[in-house]
C-alpha cells in the first residue's frame, strides 16, 4: 500500500492506494469519528462492494442508499434521495457519509456531505479509474443542471480517500479508457516525463497491468494533491487541472449526459485544446501529434461530435465555471508539460478551433 497526503493544514487527509484494502478494517474505521455512517453508492457498484465495506464497519449504525448509476442520473432530484435517507435514519452532524462508487457517486455524496447540517464527515472509495486518479481526491463536489455541468456544487474535502487497485477488476474497458483521460491530463498539463511513460506503457494499462495502473494512481493522484495543496479553490494554478474540460463539458451537455462518459468527453476536449493552441502557434505540430496519438491509443475519442453546431459548443461554453466577469478562460498548452491558464484568444480563434475539430470527423 501506497500512502499519499493532501497538505490542507489541520484538514490534511491521506490517499490510500493498494489492493486489497477493502478488507482492512482499520484502515476504514480510524477515519469515522462517530458511531454512524451511511454508504452512497449504484446500481453496478453495489452488488459487488457493499456488503464488504459494511463489514469493514462492525460496531457501528450504518444504513446505504443506492443511486441509479449515470451521468445522468447526477441531478438535485437525485441528490434528495441521500437526503431522505440521512433524514429518516436521524443522522447527526457527527455522522459520516461514504462514497463507494466512482465520480458521479463520489460528486453528490460528497455536496450531501457538504451540506446536510451544514457539513458531516466524508470518505471516498473510489471504484473507477477517474475517481481514482482524479474525482476523488481533492474536495470538488456537486450535481447537474440542465443547463450546465457542475454548476451546483461545493469545496468540501474528505477525510481519506481508500482507492483500492482490485475494484478496477470489475471495470467495464469503456470506463477503463475513460479514466486514461485523466491520466494523460496530468502528462498535458506539467509533466511530460510521465507523458513520455504513457506513450510506452499504454498498452500495458489497457491490459490492466498491476504495477503500470498502481504507477498511474500514484503519479496522478501526487500531482493533483500538490496541486489541490497549493490552490485549493482553484483561484490560480488548480484551474490546469481543467484542460479538456470545458470543450468536454459542453460535449457531454450537448449529446445529453451519459451519452458521452465524462473521460471520453474530456479525451475529444484536450484534442480540441491542442488544435486551437496549434492554430495560435503555441503548440508544435509534432506536440499536436503526439497528443492526439495517445488519446487515441487509450481507446478515447479525439474529435468533437459531428452532431454538435459550432454555435452550440459557444453556446454552452458561455455557461461555465470559468466564465469571469463575462470572459471564459480556456486551458490551452505550449507543449506537451507546459499548459497555461488563459483568455488571451480571440473569438474567431475559439471558433476557427471548433470548426476544425467538427470538420476533422469527415477526413
């Protein structure tokens, strides 16, 4: 086992990376300062790893609640089933809720956390690869509208995050390339000795390669804690960790959620990210090249949707977190490591972008 800390000060917590750490009980109960829990997790999860978290947690009053699982099941209406539960078993402040599931799951557990009684503990167990290298770690939770992605929502970090390596086992290999695009993401962003690593080792991860995933955990999840650590609220430097992410949300909106997964939304955005930062002369063609290669060779799609206007990507990306003061900032790259926080574009630069990436899926 792997342990990792986020430094947050007195709100600290470790990251627990392994196998088989679903059945230590300790490594579970010492984070439960209470005598309570309730377990949030799905419909796919559920059958395969509630009833040994449960008795991980002997002694104690415990009750779950099971979400229908998709993205597009991530919605207040949703949300209040946590509520209800919480509510009808009399949950006090000093209850803790679990997250076992993957980032949708981990999302509207930890804003229930957040908000019942104006905050309870919370533990992340993450099941999926992108809740494991990304979601969980870092205290963003939220829900849905419709008309934009995690636009209700709250900073509240968790007490550990228990990301046990054997879930990934179970993983369907669809979800399995969706979460790569997070993994790559940190390669984009500030790292291209570990962009360098995934280009040779990408097939061992599709092969579910013990040693190769664990390596991706521990570097992914290194990189985002030091980055939460320094800019929590994502007022500077964390907003890197959103390269993809606003094309890739406007995607996942567009298509409708859970149409496109999350990681195959945020694998088309970076491609889009490197073509628009191509076109401004930021990024080299063979940089362009190379991220499209990986993206593509995690089984992740690198083009936009055809059925998507170029109007309609402008549309929804006005409706963004980003947006300040009426400017959205977008996360572009001058290479491959070296991604920068910017609104120094154009409109026609945007668009012209768009335009390509749209156009691209009928070479």
């Amino acid at each position: 086992m792997t342990t990792l800390t986020v430094e947050l000060g007195e709100r600290s917590y470790p990251i627990y990376i392994g196998d088989k750490l679903l059945g230590q009980d300790d490594l579970l109960k010492q984070h439960i300062p209470g005598n309570s829990a309730l377990i949030v997790s799905n419909e796919t999860v559920a059958p395969l790893y509630l009833d040994k978290v449960q008795s991980m947690l002997s002694g104690l009053k415990t009750e779950s609640v099971i979400l229908p699982d998709g993205e597009q099941y991530k919605n207040l209406e949703v949300l209040n089933k946590i509520y209800d539960s919480l509510l009808r078993n009399r949950f006090d402040r000093n209850s803790t809720i679990i997250a076992l599931g993957g980032g949708v799951v981990g999302d509207m557990a930890g804003f229930a956390a957040a908000s019942y009684q104006r905050g309870v503990h919370l533990i992340q167990i993450p099941t999926t690869l992108l809740s494991q290298v990304d979601s969980s770690v870092g205290g963003k939770t939220g829900v849905n509208h419709a008309l934009g992605k995690n636009m209700i929502g709250a900073f509240y970090q968790p007490k550990a995050v228990i990301a046990d390596t054997d879930t990934l086992d179970t993983l369907p290999d669809r979800e399995l390339s969706a979460g790569l695009a997070e993994v790559i993401k940190y390669g984009l962003i500030s790292n291209p000795e570990f962009f360098d690593w995934l280009e040779i080792n990408m097939q061992a991860l599709l092969s579910r390669d013990r040693a190769a995933l664990s390596h991706a955990i521990e570097v992914s999840c290194q990189s985002k804690a030091d980055i939460v650590a320094a800019d929590e609220r994502e007022s500077g430097k964390r907003a890197l960790l959103n390269l993809g992410h606003t094309f890739g949300h406007a995607i996942e909106n567009g298509m409708g959620y859970g149409e496109w997964l999350h990681g195959e939304a945020v694998g088309a955005g970076m491609c889009m990210a490197a073509v628009m930062s191509n076109q401004m002369g930021w990024m080299s063609d063979e940089h362009m090249q190379r991220t499209f290669k990986l993206i593509e060779q995690a089984k992740l799609p690198c083009k936009a949707p055809a059925s998507m206007s170029a109007d309609k990507f402008l549309e929804l990306m006005s409706v963004d977190k980003k947006v300040l003061d009426g400017v959205l900032r977008l996360v572009l790259m001058k290479g491959i490591g070296k991604s920068v926080v910017t609104d120094d574009y154009t409109l026609d630069d945007l668009k012209k972008a768009i335009q390509h990436s749209i156009a691209a899926r009928d070479l």
